[in-house]
C-alpha cells in the first residue's frame, strides 16, 4: 500500500511539473503574439526577480545561453518598447540592465524633428536625453525612437516621450528628461532580441 501511494505521489508530482510547463509554454507564446514581427529573431522570457548585485536597475529572466542570448543582446517589451540589454547570460538564465540603471545608452532619434541624441538613466532617478545640438529641436511630447546608428540596438524601437527640455544659453549641448512609457520593475514577460544587426527593420 505504501509502495502504491510513493507511487501515486510521484505520478501527481509529475503531472503538476508537466502542468506547470504547459502553462509556463502557453503564457510565452501568448507574450511572443503581442510583440512586433520584425527581421531579427525574439526569445520570450519570464522575469524572475530583480538583480541580486544591490547596485543597478537590473532584473533576471529565465532564459539563457542555451537559447542563443548573448551579453549585449537588445531587451524590449510589448509592442516593440525598448527596456534594457543583457548584462551577462548564464545557460539557463540572464541579467538584464534595465534603461533606468545608467549602464545602457541608446542612440535615439526624436519622431517628428529628427534630433539625435543619447538615452541614459541616471541610477534609476530619472532618464534622459542628452548631447541634443542647440540647433535641433527637442519638443515636449515627440517620442523617442533607437535610431540604430550605435550598432548596439536596431532602428525603431520606442524609448519613451520627451519631457521638460533643458537648454541653458551658454551650452552647446540641450536635455531633456525621458518618460518611459512602462513601469519596468512591474514587467513580468520580456523579449530578447538575438542575432541583431541595427540595420534590422530598415
């Protein structure tokens, strides 16, 4: 009897691992079907906590290595939003610095005037654009888009809405502050981007 119910345990066991899985499977694909079709390859991944290293804005996900992500591979969330870029990949997982840490920098492109310029967080206090030429537009309100140009990230992908532009006299340089359009500590599905080449998309 004893030899049976062991059994039996170990039957149920196996069942709500299998369980586990399928839904595990089925919330992936789910996330992957809301991400935007584009000429580079997406792995979803499930985010399973923040950074143990207590110092950046990073986050882990449960894919790794053995699913061809890579240190330096673009991290983007629903509808093509950009949020980060792999710090380091183990085989079966990964450190994701997010935009808001200050360890990843974006060349963007502001939509509607084209000014250039670069994306940084400053330790999770705020984000900005900055190194915007006094003699292009920055405007309230225009979105900022990767514009590719850094070879790191492809082309395209939303960064956030430009917000209170800074641009003293004397400096040849303008800023302004950032506003992301997710919360991305509240991120449970995530994409990465692997096999990227920043002319992808164009």
């Amino acid at each position: 009897l004893r030899s049976l119910e062991k059994s039996l345990a170990g039957a149920r066991a196996e069942i709500a691992r299998l369980e586990s899985i399928r839904e595990e499977n089925q919330r992936l694909r789910s996330a992957l079907a809301l991400l935007p079709r584009s000429e580079f390859r997406l792995v979803a991944a499930e985010v399973v906590g923040p950074s143990t290293d207590g110092v950046s804005s990073a986050l882990r996900i449960n894919r790794g290595a053995r699913d061809g992500i890579t240190q330096g591979s673009p991290v983007i969330a629903e509808d093509g939003i950009l949020i980060g870029q792999v710090q380091e990949a183990h085989l079966t997982g990964a450190t994701v610095d997010l935009l808001t840490g200050g360890r990843v920098r974006v060349s963007v492109r502001a939509v509607g005037t084209g000014a250039e310029g670069i994306v940084r967080g400053l330790r999770g206090l705020d984000v900005i654009v900055e190194g915007v030429p006094r003699t292009d537009e920055l405007r309230e309100g225009d979105r900022l888009v990767s514009s590719g140009i850094d070879g790191a990230f492809p082309p395209h992908l939303l960064i956030g809405t430009i917000q209170s532009v800074r641009s003293p006299e004397p400096a040849v340089f303008q800023e302004a502050s950032v506003q992301l359009p997710l919360d991305l500590h509240r991120l449970k599905i995530v994409a990465v981007i692997i096999g990227n080449s920043a002319g992808a998309g164009e």
